[in-house]
C-alpha cells in the first residue's frame, strides 16, 4: 500500500506538468495580456506597454516563460508575484484557500451525510411515495443553475425573513464570535451542497438497490442477520465502491460551484480569486491556483482509491 | 497624468473593453440636491437647509459596497476607478475636478497661474506651495521632497507606471523650500496643472526610500499604505472589506466619520440584497436596471447623472459609400436619439448632441442643433448623393448596389444589440439596409498585431463607448490625420487637414479664451464631417443612506469618494 501510494504521488509530478502546461497554452491563447487593459488607453505610448512587457518578462518565448514557472515551482516552491496585485502569488492563494477549504469541506460533509440518508431511505423504500417524492426533488434540484439557487436562499433567508446574513464571513465591525461565523456559513453551505446531495443521493440509490438484490444479501438474511447488519455489514460495503467513485469525482465540482457561491455571497475564497484573474489576465495568480486545486484533486482521487481497498478486498492492491 | 481607466466590470451591464469599464470610474450622479459650496450660495432643499444649519456632526461608519476591490493602493502602479475610490480617502493629489467640474486645490495652497505668479510668462516654469499645515498620517510633515521623490518614483523605468505622458515634458523639480516645489518644463505642456498630481497622489520619502526600483513595483505599501488624506489605513481583508479611519492630522475640512468601510460584494444583486437589508449604506454605480427597485428602499436616496462615458457609431471613412460626406450626413440626421434613449434605454441616459460634455466649457451649443433628427433632410441629402430607390423595394440604390452598410459591436451587450435594431429601422425608413455583424469584445477592440476589428478598419459602422475628460486634448488621438490606427485610435480614419492642425492648436494651447475658440471651431467641422455619431452618455446611479450627508457624486476621475472628508451623518 505504501509503495502504492509513493507511486501515486511520484505520478502526480507529471499530471501537474501536463496540467499546468496546458491551462498555460490556453491562457496565453486569449488575446490581451494583464498590460492589455492599458492598450486602450490613448495616453499609454506603445514604449509604456513595451516597458511594462519586459519588467513583468512577457516579452520573452512562451515556453521560456513556462519553463522559467516550472522551474520556480519544482525548484523553490516559488509561485512568483501577481502583475496585477503585486503581492506573492502564494501568499494571495494562502489567505484565500482556508476559507474555500472550509465552505467545501462543509459542504462536502453536509452533502456526504444528507445525500447518502436520503439515497439509503430511497433505496430500502424504492418505489413508494417516499422514494418518488425524493427522486423529483433531486432532478428539480439538479436542473436549477446554482446562481439561482443563491439568489432565491439569499432572497428568503436574508431579506424576507431576515434569519441569516447576505453575505460575507463576519458581521464587519463586530467583534470574532463563533456564532456569527456560523451564521454567515449556513447559505453558503447549504447553496453549494444541495446538488451535490441531489446527485450523491441517486447515485446511492441506485448502488445499494442493486446490491440489495443480489444472492449473498438473500443468504445474509437467510442465515438470520437482523435487517441492521444486512444493511450496513453487507449492503452498504458493497454500494461504496461506485459512491466513492462519484464523490470522489464530485470534488471538481465543488471547485467550480465554489466560484459561483463565492461570487453571490461575497465569500473571500480561491474561487472568486482565480475569477477575479481571470478577467485582468493575472498569468501567475492564474497558473498557482490552477496548480494548487488540481493537487487537491489529484490527492481526493488517490484518497478514493485507497478507500477502495479498505472496502473492498478484492481491490487491495499489489506491493 | 494618465487617462485613468477601470478594467473590467463582472456581471455588470457595462462588460465589454477598457474603455467601457471605464464607466465604473466616471460613476457619478450629481443628485438629487443641489451642490453646496463654502462660497457659492445655491438653493437647497428644506431637508438640507435644517441640516446645514445644524451644521456637519462627527463619529458614526459608513459602509460603502463595491463590486471590485483595489489591486493595490497605488495609482501610479492601477489607474482603476476603485483605486481612485479608496484612495482619494488615504493620499493627497495637488487638484482635484468637484463635481461641478472646476479644478480645485487639495494639498497646495492655491493653482497655480500667471497672475498669481505661479507660472511663469513662457509657460515653462510652475510653482507650487504645499500647504503649511500637510502631515503624513505617522506625523511628519508633508515636504517637497517627497513630491520630487514621488516624481523620481514616476520617471523610473522598472516601475510599472501605466503612462507618463506629461511627466515627460518635465526638465528638472527644484524644492527651494521645504513647502515650494518648482517644476521646470522642457517644453510647453497645456495641462499641465489640471494633470499634475491629479491622478497620482504624493507619496512619503521617509517610508519608500527603500522600496525604489524594482521592489517599488510589489512593496507591502500598496497594501497598508502611509498617506496625507482625510482618513488612515487601518485594515484590509482580502475579498472582504478595506476600512480606513479618520485622520487627526487632516489639513482640510473634516473629517467628520470615525470610519469608512468598502466591502467588496462581487455581485450585483448581493450589493442590492445588502442595501435592502441595511448592511451597506451606499451602493455606488449600482446597476442601472435595479433603479425601480433602489427607489422603492425606504430611507435610501437615488443620485442619477450623466457620466464622462458616451456611446457612439463610428463611421469609416475608407469605405467606397461613407467617403461621401451627404451619406454621413443622412446617416446622423435618419438616427433618432431620443428614440434609442427611451426604447432601449427606458430614458435612463442623456442624448449627446456632441462628444462634448454638456456642461463643458468646450461644449459648442451653437452647432449642437445642426443634425438633429431629420429623415426629410436625410432623404433630401441621399437623393443629391446620387442614391435613388430604383427598384422600388424601399432600399436606395446607385449604379446597380443597394445601398448597404454593415453595423458591429460587442456581442452578447443586450443594450447594444437592441440599439442595432432601433437602428437598423430607422436607416430603413429612410432607405438604408443596415445589416448586423457583431463580434466578441477581444476581437472588437484588439491591438492592430491582433487584427482589432476597429484597429484594422475592418468595419462600416461600429457602436461602442469612449471615456471623455475634462480637458479635450485627448480629441488629437481620435480625429488627427496622424492617429489613423495603428498610430493612434482614430478609428473613424478621418484625414481632415483643418482639423488636424487645429487639433494640434488645441492640445499646445494654453491660453484658455483661445484653446476654447479652437474647440468650438472643431466641433463645427466635426458636426459637417460626422466621422462619428455621438449617441448619448451614460447615466450613474448612485443608492445611498439619506442619513448621509454631503454626498455629491461627481463625474469626473476625482471620482465619487473626492469631498469625503465633508461626509457626516445627519438624522
């Protein structure tokens, strides 16, 4: 398992080349630069933006450029500074990810823990009311965008009936209580799992139903275990295998809805920073958030199959 | 001395090029009460006379929700319009523009002019006096070196200062004194009191001494700077809030507020959520479209006023049909402005009779009227170009072709695509086919190296939006004969020897009488040559706490926060 796990990290260096060497390409693929929003500037000369080029080395071959990135990120963890804010990449990316990593984490919990209630109910329930009732609230839930989603939580929960804050961290001004934050956390939260309880939910329903019908849970029941043990012993352990899959896949999703709830409600994280760049052409702060979150995801993915093997032997795997 | 400019706008109705974003930083609204000034006397509303009388109160927050958020304190380093938001709190500039459009002193005692014998008699020579009682928030007294140091920080070419046009014109800065600053100009250059620490604020020696160079460029300053303004730094929570609070030092008036919050709200309709449930108390440059719903808030007063930005068609001069000047002509006289305004605009922008901003000094109203509305004398003028409906099918024709002209904009910008299609038919019903070929925002405004659509030409009419200022120097690089791109943005490609040479006239003008004279003159020519169509000029829409008092936006790169340290909270 360990030489497994080396091997798997020791991957991850070529991943994070290609990765990163393809959102470079495509980047610089856009016109415009982060000089570009000067260009239209009539008192900014074609010296000035010429200047500006070479102080940030842009004037230099692309693949100079990215071979010179690489570099400083194999080499010296050195993620360079932003040509928009100036400041260190990795410091701009260390006081965003805290916030992000807590929005996703809790949603990624709420969503584990409400999604797979719901798909098990479902499953044990398959078709009854219950179980139709929850399957129509799922696709409804999976075919609305989830800026809309934002702004209809954001409408009712804040401004009709004034339960919880619009948007931020804190209350500004008042003094840190653990309370307020968690008030500020709950639509966030809420906004961001709900799909993710929507399809994790399927998913369950689908992998336990199966699972339920197969012989050996006949046999388990014919050897007298009580319906709890059936269930969790045999039932659940064998459905894990395709869930994990799913929710280990789901983990880019919550990247991406991470922006959009980030946007709506203001929350200060990675997803509204690499936003943010995106439209000033911020290269750096560009390529170290794109390198930071696909090792998440990458680690998420590894996390997942050692999980495999710990529920399933037949998947243990060979040293 | 840069033509200061906002970068982008997201989720915003104005999306599009630099130019357009342009509009966050000419935000403005002159208000629903009329300015007041220490020695003007104008007629104010009931509400506001109780106030004054009371007379500005000190303490309280205000809580000022923005869609963007600073990329660093610097306007030397980021001429964004959110930049020069925050930092008209924290620095001091030698002038400002109030919301009348005058220039005023900030932290020089007077303007310089001839008669007070702050310029010299061959223009070459300025002198400034800084005002005895300048401090730096940690105490120190603003000097003059610090200006020559700011001036050396501006000059240095590893720091990434956008533009240094008219600083370029400067010879050598003298400080005589501690408090006199003396610039020495190698050449003639006109505007040079209205751009002189206009747009960049006067930075502290004693804290940037060594953070020259290179490290000017990322020093920690930008993000807990030192200033000489109404307000000091106090924190700055990346993606949350920016607070400043108020200086005991301050020179002028006020400051009256303990405090002074931004909170940076990406989305619009957050901003509108939080102005409804009262956690911010102003909303500046809020999305037009939500200006039914702002004025339904209780308790929150609506500032509308024109912006600096205005939309406009340009015409390419190149193309075989519109080098005939009765075609322009006909073209300007078949747009209904009024028409567009109100249809696609619900009557929220004012029509732009001219490029000129109307209450400009530079604003020539006799020739405003010259090509107002009218399809009869477009008709008339079609006919004597030659263009007749030969074929009966309500479009005219010459030799055989229709007569046809391509229109483009930026794609996907609702309003501009429903101002296509107003126009489209009124060109019809004076037998033009207007037909309709838009392009993304990157492709429109490229460089000339990226083949930009209006750069290389490529185009018959294009409609989008120019930043206007103040001063019209800035007309050269879009109507002279030696700014045809890639030279320059004269996009339209008139070449027009007059104008050229008056354009010329203009930006070395320096005696104002006569500089305006000559934009006078180059509004007529421009009204008879129509290279462009100016259409209307955006409107700003500012939502504030009516318990805010003083709050006079102003359209002007001064930008909305410029009389800050005269805000107070009245009942």
């Amino acid at each position: 398992m360990a030489v497994y796990v080396l091997k798997r990290v020791l991957g991850l260096v070529p991943l994070v080349v290609l990765v990163t060497a393809v959102c470079f390409a495509l980047m610089h693929a856009i016109p415009g630069g982060p000089e570009g929003v000067l260009a239209d500037n009539p008192k900014v000369k074609p010296d000035d933006l010429a200047r500006i080029r070479a102080n940030f080395g842009l004037d230099r071959p692309l693949v100079v450029q990215y071979g010179l990135w690489l570099k400083r990120v194999l080499l010296h963890a050195d993620f360079g500074y932003s040509y928009v804010t100036g400041e260190p990449v990795i410091r701009m990316i260390g006081r965003r990810l805290p916030a992000t990593l807590e929005l996703m984490g809790s949603a990624f919990l709420l969503s584990l823990l409400i999604g797979l209630s719901i798909g098990v109910v479902s499953a044990l329930k398959k078709h009854t009311t219950l179980d139709s009732v929850l399957t129509v609230g799922s696709i409804a839930v999976i075919s609305v965008p989830l800026f809309w989603l934002a702004l209809m939580s954001m409408m009712l929960f804040a401004v009709q009936w004034r339960l919880l804050p619009s948007a931020g961290m804190h209350t500004l001004g008042a003094p840190f209580s653990v309370l307020d934050h968690l008030r500020h956390l709950v639509l966030p939260t809420m906004v961001l799992s709900l799909t993710l309880v929507a399809s994790w939910s399927r998913y369950t329903r689908e992998a336990l139903g199966d699972v339920l019908t197969a012989d050996y849970i006949d046999v388990a029941r014919a050897k007298g275990l009580s319906n709890a043990a059936v269930l969790f012993r045999h039932g659940l352990r064998n459905a894990a295998t395709p869930v994990i899959t799913v929710v280990a896949m789901s983990v880019p999703i919550l990247f991406t809805g991470s922006v959009i709830v980030e946007m709506v409600f203001s929350w200060p994280g990675m997803g509204r920073l690499f936003y943010e760049g995106l439209l000033r052409h911020d290269y750096t702060r560009l390529m170290g958030i794109v390198l930071v979150s696909s090792l998440l995801v990458a680690v998420f993915n590894l996390l997942a199959d050692c999980l495999y093997g710990i529920f399933d032997p037949r998947v243990r795997y060979a040293r | 001395m840069r033509f200061s400019l906002n970068q982008y706008k997201p989720f915003g109705l104005w999306l599009g090029a630099a130019v357009v974003g342009a509009l966050v930083l000419a935000s403005s609204g002159c208000g629903s009460q009329p300015a007041s000034d220490d020695k003007t006397t104008v007629r104010r509303t009931p509400s506001e006379r109780n106030n004054v009388a009371a007379g500005p109160v000190r303490g309280g927050r205000v809580t000022i929700g923005v869609q963007q958020e600073p990329e660093k304190l610097s306007e030397i380093l980021s001429a964004t319009a959110i930049n020069n938001l925050v930092c008209n709190l924290i620095f001091s500039k030698f002038v400002k523009y109030d919301d009348q459009l005058r220039l005023v002193p900030d932290i020089i005692e007077t303007i310089p002019t001839v008669q007070n014998g702050g310029i010299s008699e061959d223009y070459l020579t300025y002198t400034y006096k800084l005002r005895q009682d300048a401090r730096w928030h940690d105490g120190k007294p603003v000097t003059a070196e610090d200006v020559k140091f700011t001036f050396g920080v501006i000059m240095d070419p590893r720091v990434n200062v956008e533009s240094r046009e008219g600083w370029d014109a400067v010879g050598s800065v003298e400080t005589p004194d501690s408090k006199t600053v003396v610039f020495r100009l190698k050449h003639t250059f006109p505007d040079f009191v209205s751009e002189t620490f206009f747009d960049e604020s006067v930075l502290p020696k004693h804290l940037l001494s060594g953070e020259t160079g290179e490290k000017f460029n990322t020093s920690p300053f930008h993000r807990e700077p030192v200033g000489s303004g109404p307000f000091k730094f106090k924190e700055w929570v990346p993606g949350s809030h920016l607070t400043v609070t108020r200086s005991n030092t301050y020179y002028g008036d006020g400051p009256y507020l303990d405090e002074v919050v931004f909170k940076f709200i990406p989305s619009e309709n957050t901003l509108l959520v939080q102005l409804k449930t009262g956690e911010i108390d102003l909303y500046d440059n809020a999305d037009v479209s939500f200006l039914d719903q702002l004025k339904t808030i209780p308790g929150v007063a609506v500032h509308m006023t024109p912006t600096m930005m205005y939309e406009h068609l340009d015409l390419n001069m190149e193309n075989e049909i519109l080098r005939d000047r009765r075609v322009r002509q006909a073209l300007s006289l078949a747009t209904d402005k009024e028409a567009i305004a109100k249809i696609v605009y619900n009557g929220l922008v004012h029509v732009a009779p001219l490029d000129e901003y109307p209450s400009s000094k530079y604003y020539n109203s006799d020739v405003a009227a010259a090509l107002e509305f009218n399809q009869l004398r477009a008709r008339q003028l079609l006919r004597d170009a030659g263009w007749v409906d030969e074929d009966g099918d309500g479009i005219l024709e010459k030799n055989g072709r229709d007569l046809t002209l391509t229109i483009c904009t930026t794609a996907g910008r609702i309003n501009r695509e429903q101002t296509e299609l107003v126009l489209k038919n009124q060109y019809r019903e004076v037998g033009i086919d207007l037909k309709i070929k838009n392009y993304n925002s990157t492709v429109l405004y490229g460089s000339y190296e990226e083949n930009g659509i209006l750069k290389r030409g490529e185009f018959d009419l294009a409609l989008y939006a120019w930043l206007s200022s103040p001063e019209p120097a800035t007309k050269e690089d879009l109507y002279s004969s030696r700014t045809v791109p890639p030279n320059g943005q004269n996009h339209s490609r008139i070449q027009h020897a007059e104008l050229t040479e008056l354009l010329a006239l203009g930006s070395n003008e320096i005696d104002e009488e006569r500089r305006i004279r000559i934009y006078h003159d180059i509004a007529e020519i421009l009204v008879e040559e129509v290279p462009v169509i100016p259409l209307f000029w955006y409107t700003a829409v500012d939502a504030c706490t009516g318990r805010l008092k003083n709050y006079r936006p102003n359209p002007t790169q001064s930008a909305d926060t410029w009389n800050a340290n005269t805000w107070y909270l009245g009942g």
